[in-house]
C-alpha cells in the first residue's frame, strides 16, 4: 500500500525559512511527478510548485524566487525549501505525487498536509 507522510510544518517569524519533506513508501514501481499544494482557511487549494520526473519544475507566481522544489528519487522523497517566508504562506501544505504502483494503473496520492505558520 502507498503512503505519503509530510513533516517539516511548524511556526516560524517573517522572513524565516522551514524545509517540507514527503516520502513515499509502499510496493512502488515509479514515481512521475511531485508536488506541493496549500490551502489557507476559507481558500481554495492551490499550486505551490511541481517536479516532474525528469526535473522540470514549475512554481506558483507568489513563490517563485522564495522557494525552491526539489527530489531525492533514491530515497523517493520530495522536498520544498521554503525561504523568506511571509505571513500570507500560512497554511496546510500538502504532498502529492504521481505513483505507479506495483501491478496497478498511475495514480495521484496526497499527503494528510503539514501545517506553516508565519507570524508578522
């Protein structure tokens, strides 16, 4: 069975910097894409930036220069280097990632989300 655990939420200052992580686990033939999303109280989830397999990435407007995407395919983990952190980034952020399970079809597996919180 896929998993997907995302640590690295917690409370930091404007203009500090925290590092999400998700790895996934499970009987895994490959992994596609890789991303982070976010959601803020009364918003609507939303793109924060995206790997694809062969390194191309892609980043919302608002974070873009701020945080950077990256991935550790030997140890099937995804990263998000959040810097110069602002109030208006607090939210859950969620993993998903793109799997090809063993004997099975690709499929979108989402994390249970990891809370940022950035105080002014």
């Amino acid at each position: 069975q896929v998993q997907l655990v995302e640590s690295g939420g917690g409370l930091v200052q404007a203009g500090g910097s925290l590092r999400l992580s998700c790895g996934v686990s499970g009987s895994i033939s490959s992994i596609n894409a890789m991303g982070w999303y976010r959601q803020a109280p009364g918003n609507q989830r939303e793109l924060v930036a995206r790997i694809t397999s062969g390194g191309t990435t892609n980043y919302a407007k608002s974070v873009k220069g701020r945080f950077t995407i990256s991935r550790d395919n030997a140890r099937n983990t995804v990263y998000l280097q959040m810097n110069s952190l602002k109030p208006e980034d607090t939210a859950v952020y969620y993993c998903n990632v793109g799997v090809v399970p063993d004997f099975r079809p690709p499929t979108d597996y989402w994390g249970k989300g990891t809370l940022v919180t950035v105080s002014s």
